[in-house]
C-alpha cells in the first residue's frame, strides 16, 4: 500500500528552495540569535570510545 497516495507533488517541489550547508552556516554565524538556538554537545552526546 503506499502511504504517499495523497501526495502528488515530486520531490523537489515539496522542499521548495533548498540552501547549501554552507550558505546556512553562515546565516547561523552571522546571526547572534540563531547562534544561540544551536545546541552545544555535550560530553554525554558522545559514545565512549574502547582502543
């Protein structure tokens, strides 16, 4: 069954205007409050790593 049947539109017309990475990047440095909405990683977000 696909769960898609009421959605006609291709892929590129549903994401409408998509921005490189680094064009947001730079809109997320330039601008002090998105700045502050990215999150900071935190020790506990990383995996331990055995050698």
């Amino acid at each position: 069954m696909d769960k898609n049947k009421g959605n006609k539109k291709h892929s590129k017309e549903q994401l409408g205007k998509v921005k490189p990475y680094q064009e947001i990047n730079n809109e997320i440095t330039s601008k002090n409050e998105l700045k502050q909405m990215q999150p900071t990683p935190q020790p506990q977000d990383f995996e331990e790593i055995d050698y």
